[in-house]
C-alpha cells in the first residue's frame, strides 16, 4: 500500500456517489472500508433478500454499480483508479478492490458520466411515445460492451414474450407468501433511509400484463391510480457470457455505465426483473437475446419522465473502517 491518504472531504464525496446506485428494493447490500488509497466494496449479509434473490445475484449486482459509480467519482476528482474484482478468497464478501491514486489522465468518458450520477433515478412510469435514437440504442450497447458485458434490444415477438413470462411469474407468485411477506417489508409507506416508498411506484397499468413490475403489496398501493402505459415498450437484457459472482458484479458495472449513459441522454429506465429470479424463465429470457449467456436485468427505457430519488443511509451505516486524513 503507498503512502497517500485520500482526504476526508474526498472520502465523503465518493460514497455518495457509490450509495446513490441502484438496489434491489433499495436494499443497499454494500459496505465500504476505505484504507490509504484503497477502497473495498463488501457485501452486507444484514441486507439480504432470501426469497427473492437467495443466490445474492441481485446484491452482487448492486455493489457492482456501486463500484461503477465510485470510479467516476474518483476521476471527477482527478484520480485515476485500478479496478480488481472478486475472488479474494481469504474474503469472500469482498467483490471489489479499487486503488485510487492522482492521475494527470483522468478518463473523460467517466467523468463526464460522473455528473449523472444524482440525476439517476428508477422511474417505474409510462414513457411518452418519441422511440429511443439509433444513436442512444447504440451508445447504450457500447457502454455495456465497455463493462464487458452484452445489451440486446428485444423486438415485438420478443417483447410479447417477455410480456407472458412476467405472467408466468404473477401465477407462481400468487400463493409465494415469502416473497410477499420480504417485499412487504422493502416495500411501501414512506421511506426515510431505504427501501423503495409507495410514491416511487408509480401509477398501475391499465392493461396486463405490463412493461412494468407492480411493486405493490400494502392494500392502498394495490389499489393506486391507474394509466395506459406505451404500447411498444423499448426493452433491452443485459447479460454477461458467464455467471460467476465476479460476473454478477460485472453486469452492475455495466448496468450503471448503461443507466448513466442513458441519462445523459434524457432517457430513463425501469425495471422487469422478476422472470430473472426464476432459473428456467431466465434461461427463457436469455434464449430470446438469441446469444449465449446468462441474463442479468430487462430494462424499459423511456423518454419524457422525471423521477424523484429514493433515500439512502447515513455514510456512518455503512463505511466500515476509515482513516484520518
Ligand atoms: C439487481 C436489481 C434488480 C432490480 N429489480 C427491479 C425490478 O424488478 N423492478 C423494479 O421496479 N425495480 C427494480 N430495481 C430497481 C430498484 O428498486 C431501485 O434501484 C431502488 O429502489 C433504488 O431506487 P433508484 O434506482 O431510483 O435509486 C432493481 C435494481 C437492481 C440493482
């Protein structure tokens, strides 16, 4: 480890940036030790969502964004940064290492999606009908190849069919008291630290099955307003070629490089998880990419919305060890 010490102002600015990525129900699975000019990204086994992600695929994930996020901060603030991800078998919670040092390069392309990083936000609402540009359809693409992982942009049929399986899932949902009862707990009411709040999930669609997940479980948000949402969702499945942890970690890298990209292009996204969290319906999934792989998300991107943020935990929750700058 080298001598510098990264200042505690800069410390500060780095985990808001890496807490403001998305989670699962905004569960923030993430914890953070920072020593010298190191930074590790921990998994927190307090935050764990056993029903409905029982591998830790979708933990993995977040703090993969988390890391994505924290990247761009540091280059924000002139550093360069040195990524390695898990295995680091001595720690198994361990999925990421980040050395941060001054850089007289710093990589613009980062940088410049740094300044997104408050902007993103999960918007589960209808999307006026302008289609996505050839050149953000591309550019989102891009972004993912550049975290190593694959975007594909799914055509009508493959719409349609997506669309069913999120049937599918409903029906095996319906009798799932363990996954009602842990999304009752993350989900709903007003929410001050974590968890997504009843105003955060958007109006139910009118027709069903719908381009987006009804996260609502407490009788007044089953029973929130209903509209139209668009006819021709603009849906894309992030995949990675192989499904270890470091893989999982991976696609959140990618999936907050695609976010962010996409924000900077006025265009926001939400999510359609829920036949992912089923092996033979993610294998479903993955098939009708047409490539091999293993599928991480199904992301509904859309244009003319803007979407408050959620709350995230105070820095003290979740830094484990800081040194004095
Ligand atoms: C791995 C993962 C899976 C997610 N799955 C869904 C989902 O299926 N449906 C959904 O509406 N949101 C989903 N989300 C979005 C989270 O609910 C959202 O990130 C969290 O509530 C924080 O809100 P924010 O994205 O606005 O910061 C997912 C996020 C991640 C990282």
């Amino acid at each position: 480890m080298s001598d510098l010490q990264l200042p505690a102002k800069d410390v500060d600015i780095l985990l808001a940036a890496a807490v403001a990525a998305p989670s699962m129900h905004n569960t923030q699975p993430w914890r953070f030790a920072v020593h010298g000019d190191v930074i590790d990204v921990f998994l927190d086994g307090s935050r764990t969502l056993p029903a409905e992600d029982p591998s830790g695929r979708a933990m993995r994930i977040a703090a993969g964004a988390a890391t994505f996020n924290l990247r761009c901060a540091a280059e924000s603030l002139g550093y360069g940064t040195w990524l390695g991800l898990a295995p680091y078998p001595e720690e198994p919670d361990l999925l990421a290492r980040i050395v941060v040092k001054p850089t007289g390069q710093p990589d613009d392309s980062l940088r410049a999606l740094a300044e997104q990083i408050p902007n993103r936000h999960t918007d589960r609402r209808p999307s006026n009908a302008d289609p996505l540009s050839q050149r953000t359809r591309v550019a989102l693409v891009k972004a993912a190849y550049a975290e190593g992982a694959d975007l594909a942009w799914l055509d009508e049929p493959e719409v349609r069919t997506v669309l069913d399986l999120v049937r599918d899932t409903d029906l095996r949902e319906i009798h799932d008291w363990r996954r009602r009862a842990e999304r009752a707990r993350w989900v709903g009411g007003d929410r001050t630290a974590d968890g997504v709040p009843s105003e955060a999930l958007g109006p139910r669609s009118t027709s069903y099955p719908a381009a987006v997940r009804d996260l609502g479980t407490r009788p007044t948000d089953r029973m929130r307003q209903e509209t139209n949402f668009e006819s021709h969702p603009d849906l894309a499945v992030l995949s990675t070629e192989q499904d270890e942890p470091a893989d999982q970690v991976a696609a959140g890298l990618a999936l907050e490089r695609v976010l962010l990209t996409a924000t900077r292009d006025g265009v926001n996204a939400s999510f359609l998880n829920q036949p992912l969290e089923y092996d033979d319906l993610r294998r479903e999934v993955q098939r009708l990419t047409g490539q091999t792989g293993h599928a991480h998300m199904i992301i509904r991107f859309g244009r003319g919305r803007t979407a408050k943020g959620t709350a995230r935990r105070p820095v003290t929750d979740f830094l484990r060890m800081r040194e004095q700058s």
